[in-house]
C-alpha cells in the first residue's frame, strides 16, 4: 500500500524538515536512514532500482509505519487489546473494514451482461460465484484504497522539499524523460 494518496503530491504538503527527516505524519517520522535500510544487502542492481525509485519505496516505508499508527488510534487502547501487535491491531482495523464490502446479485448480474462475451458462451449461473468472488475483491480493493487516502486525510503528511526536489532530478535521469525535458519533438 502507498503512502496515504492517490498520489503523494495530492495528499502530501512539501516543507524543510529537520536534517535527516524526510516525511513527518503525525507522530509517525521517516528518515534517511530508514530509506537506506531498504535494500542495503540487496545487489548493486536493485539498490540502484530502488535509488532510481525512492519516491515509491518512501511510500511504502511510510505507510507500514504510518497505518500502525491509525490503526492504535482508531481501535483505542481497551485493555483486551494488551500485548496486541501492530501487525495484528491493523488486521484487525482492516478486516473490520473489508469484511463490511458486500457484491449484490444486481452487480454481478451488470457486470456479466457487459462483459458477456468474456465468458465462452457460459450461463449467468455458470460463472456466478467466480464473478461475485471478482467484484468482491475489485471492491475490497477499491475499499484500501479509500482508507489509505483517508488516512492522509486525516494526518497532516510533509514531506521534506529539498529531498523532494533532488529525486525528482535523479527520477528523470532515465532515457524517455531526458528527451521529453529536452522540448525537441521526438517519437
């Protein structure tokens, strides 16, 4: 899951930060450090991958510190919740909240007339159960998306400006952005 976004710019406000910090979420910090730890054993190669691509991997570090959080907050700290773990507090906020998707006949029945002729001349009733297990998980998926930009709804997410505006010079480092940048028309 990424960073509470459709789009980090969309949620996420860019500021200086102190030195080292690159996202700030509520009580949740990302630094560099964490950012290095990524793929530190990792082959040359991959640790350029994920150099190249820090946006996203940043991302992904925030998020898996930043839904604990949200999840903590949003199931209280009742006492039957003692020695829960965060891996288990947030399958537990998630399922919550997955378990509550449903798929009606109505929708199945929709999505297999528009799409009748996917299925090699099978019935409705024929491909019934696989459909609704389909849309269920379009759904489901649809549903973590919208808790991920709820969340970034509800926490501030800032960003830290100057790393910010140093890889995304390092982002266009790459064959088909250095011709788009280039304003020489190309194909």
């Amino acid at each position: 899951h990424s960073f509470p976004t459709r789009r980090s710019s969309d949620l996420a406000r860019l500021a200086e930060l102190a030195d080292g910090v690159l996202v700030k979420a509520g009580d949740v910090v990302v630094t560099r450090q964490d950012l290095a730890a990524v793929g530190s054993d990792a082959p040359p190669r991959v640790r350029e991958q994920l150099t190249r691509n820090a946006f996203f991997v940043l991302e992904q570090i925030s998020a898996s510190k930043l839904l604990p959080s949200v999840a903590r907050r949003e199931s209280g700290s009742g006492g039957d919740l003692a020695g829960v773990s965060d891996r288990e507090r947030v399958a537990n906020y998630l399922k919550g909240i997955l378990d509550q998707v449903q798929v009606t006949d109505a929708e199945v029945g929709v999505f297999y007339e528009r799409n009748r002729s996917l299925f090699g001349g099978a019935t409705l009733d024929q491909v019934k159960p696989q459909l609704a297990g389909y849309l269920r998980e379009q759904k489901r998926q649809e549903a973590l998306r919208g808790v991920i930009e709820s969340i970034g709804r509800k926490v501030e997410v800032v960003v830290s400006a100057s790393w910010t505006r140093a890889q995304s010079l390092l982002a266009r480092d790459n064959p088909v952005d250095k011709v788009r940048w280039s304003g020489k028309p190309s194909m």
